[in-house]
C-alpha cells in the first residue's frame, strides 16, 4: 500500500495551547513509517509545520504521490498529546484540502483517542486511530477489517471497536530523519544555557508515565510506562549527531534514573534536555545527570504543600524544604533548572512569592503558578464531569475561559471557544 503520513503546519491564533509553537520532529509518524517500510509498503512523509507547507502545497505533493490512505497527526508531535490544542481547525482545514486525493483518510492523536465518535464527524474522515497509532495504523494498511481501537463509519453509523491501543515501544528500532529535515529543526526545545549552533532534535528513550497526577491527560493515551532498549537509543541518537545535531530533548513523559542511559551520553558529549520529577533522583544520579550532558531539566513540583500535592496525585514523599534542597542539587550539576507550579488554592500568594525568590537566588526558574486547562482524558476532567463525551473539549474550554481572565505568557491572551474556531460542516 502507498501511505502518506502528514504532520499538519501548525498554527493557533485563538487558542488556549500551552505547547511549544516552534516545529518538531514527530516522532509518531516516523514511528509508524518504520513500521509499514519494514512491512514493505510505500511510504511518504510531509511535515507542514517543518516545512512551513501551505495546503496546496501539500496537496500537490500528495498527488503526485497517489497515497492509497493518508494520514495525519492532530497534535504537533507525542510530546505535546498531553496538551494538545483543543480545537481541531488546523486538522479540518487539512483534511478539506487532502480529502479528493485521499481514498482512505485516518486521524491519530489525543482527540480521536478520547473523543473518537466526535473526532470522527468533526474531521470527515474515514477511521479515527484510538491510542498509541504505529501497530494500528501497520493492521490498517494490511487491510484488517473492524481494528481493535479504531473508530469508522459502517452503513453510515459511527462504530467503536474496543479502546485505545498501546504499542509494544521497548523493541522500537532506532528512527531515521532525512537530512533535510534536521537541517531545517533549528529549534532546541527548553534550552536556555546558550544559544543554538547546529540543529536540535527531539527523541524518545520512555513511553508512558507510572504514575497518575490529576492534571495529566494520558489516561487514553500514552499510559503505561515503558522503557527502550539503550543501545536502540545511543544508536539514534549517535544518528543525529551525525547529522550535525548538537542538542536533542527527550520527550518522555518522565525521564527516569537510567544509569546505563546516562552513562553512554557521556560518551557521546550530546547536551539534551528533560522533564522529570525531581524527588525521584538521588545526589549521585543528579551528578551523573548532569556529567551525561543535561543542559535543561523541567521539574514538577505544582504545589508547595502537601495537602496540595496530594490533591494532586503527586505521590510526593518529599516535603517542601527537601525539594527545594534537590532543585539546589540539581542546580549544582545542570546549567537550567525549572520548578513547574500550578495555581492550587492550598498555597498561600504571599509564601508562594517568597518561593520563588527563594528558588531565583539559588539560580533556579520557578513559574508564577498558572491554571491548567482539564482535559478530557485526564483525572481532572472526570472529577468535574465523568466520562468525556461528544462535548468534552467545548465543554472543558467553555469551563476554563469562564473560571480564568488571565493566562500564561505563552497563551493567546483572549482565546476563543472551539465554535468560534472549528470549521463548520465537515
């Protein structure tokens, strides 16, 4: 079968987005073409937001390609599926442009994955993948009828076959990028130590998260925690810094103690960067952390009590002294070190600002604590309202523009409702 696989030009006036606007690498599809490539199919890759690609540029390139089923990602790469923007008019927009020279049309993402029978109807497609996509979309090109986590049409009723999917992962072979593409990934995502030289990266050492903080939208996708082979991930890496690559993010979930890991990014000199809980890390590990090339660290702490973290789910055995004392350890050893904060109502403003100047003394960026949007498919979102159905995402904007009048500096200032943003009629 001839497969296109689509990474849509992303863009987001309107929207409550709270991910990195600047182009990534996505992971997913590349996944997925390893895959179908090794099962001997045809394989295409665009990326629009890399490329900076109008639709009728992408639809040229199609044409010329004659995929026998196109598809196309509905948040800008795995990183960002937990904050996914929640409207789909980037999606809607592609798929009209695509949809005469696509005879079979399929979406992946957080959408579908949580909302399937509304992503299905919103995008006009003819499946929508639930879950992790790569396996389902190789059973998809193989022909298999009715798929376990899919969503299609069937004489004109929208059906569901089982949940949403996981992918094996721990066996994943090292992914390829053509040349060009990191050529154009000038964008070195959360590093603040220096200025950009060579190309950046992204790349995925873990998959999934063990545990369940309230706020995390991972329940339908990319849940269960596990870990890559090393060697497949030095191999990639060791790629890219071929390719002239000098920085690479690794965009798990959460990036675990891994000595073996660590211990070969030291050999490769290779700076990168991570998300992590730093209550998880020991003295050694944060030293080791930071000899293997850690130039960035992005660090969950969301509450400054423990009546708050546990409102959370954090799981956090830590008090709040302790983290701050392993923010300072971290600082020793990683040039960026950031404490992420959530407005909570259990911490008081005024010990929430000597915090922070506490933590900028010491070297290390702590947010002015921000609401997080609930997002359908996340703990937050079934304490307010259960189940997420065909109204879940306007339901949850609808909720959050009502509740808040400011928000983050990386935020439209005066985002809109999904129906003042979505296209009509698909």
């Amino acid at each position: 079968m001839r497969v296109a696989l689509i990474n849509p030009n992303w863009h987001f006036e309107g929207s409550i987005y709270f991910g990195c606007r600047e182009p990534h690498l996505p992971i997913e599809l590349a996944a997925s073409r390893q895959l179908l490539e090794a099962a001997g199919h045809k394989v295409l890759l665009i990326d629009g937001h890399l490329f900076d690609l109008r639709l009728a540029d992408i639809a040229t390139e199609l044409r010329a390609f004659r995929p026998e089923m196109t598809v196309f990602t509905t948040a800008p790469t795995y990183l960002f599926w937990r904050c996914a923007p929640p409207e789909l008019r980037v999606c809607q927009e592609l798929a009209r442009a695509v949809r005469g020279d696509s005879p079979l049309l399929v979406a992946v993402g957080p959408h579908g994955s949580t909302t399937p029978r509304t992503a299905l109807r919103k995008l006009g497609v003819d499946i929508v993948v639930m879950g992790e996509c790569e396996e389902t979309l190789l059973r998809i090109a193989a022909g298999e009828d009715a798929i376990t986590g899919t969503c299609f049409r069937d004489d004109r009723a929208i059906r569901v076959a089982g949940g949403p999917q996981a992918a094996s992962f721990v066996d994943q072979q090292p992914l390829s990028w053509p040349d060009e593409f990191v050529r154009r990934h000038r964008h070195h995502h959360h590093r603040f130590d220096a200025a950009a030289k060579g190309p950046g990266a992204e790349v995925e050492a873990s998959r999934g998260c063990p545990y369940s903080c309230t706020f995390c939208a991972k329940e339908n996708y990319r849940n269960r925690y596990r870990r890559r082979k090393v060697d497949s991930v030095i191999a990639e890496a060791r790629q890219l810094q071929r390719q002239g690559v000098e920085y690479i993010y690794f965009i798990d979930e959460i990036f675990l103690p891994n000595e073996p890991l660590l211990l070969q990014m030291a050999e490769l000199k290779l700076k990168f960067g991570i998300q992590t809980r730093i209550d998880l890390w020991k003295p050694e590990m944060l030293a080791l952390l930071g000899k293997a090339g850690c130039v960035s660290a992005e660090c969950g702490v969301e509450s400054l009590t423990p009546e708050g973290r546990d409102e959370l789910g954090k799981r956090c055995k830590m008090s709040t002294a302790e983290l701050a004392g392993q923010l300072k350890e971290a600082k020793r050893h990683i040039s960026f070190v950031q404490a992420n904060l959530i407005k909570m109502s259990h911490d008081d403003a005024e010990a929430v600002r000597q915090w922070r100047e506490e933590m900028n003394n010491a070297g290390i960026w702590a947010n002015d604590p921000v609401p997080l949007f609930p997002y359908p498919g996340s703990p937050d979102y079934g304490k307010l309202w259960g189940i997420p159905d065909d109204d879940a995402w306007e339901r949850a904007l609808d909720y959050y523009l009502g509740q808040f009048g400011a928000f983050s500096d990386i935020q439209e200032q005066r985002p809109k409702p999904l129906r003042e943003i979505e296209l009509e009629g698909m």
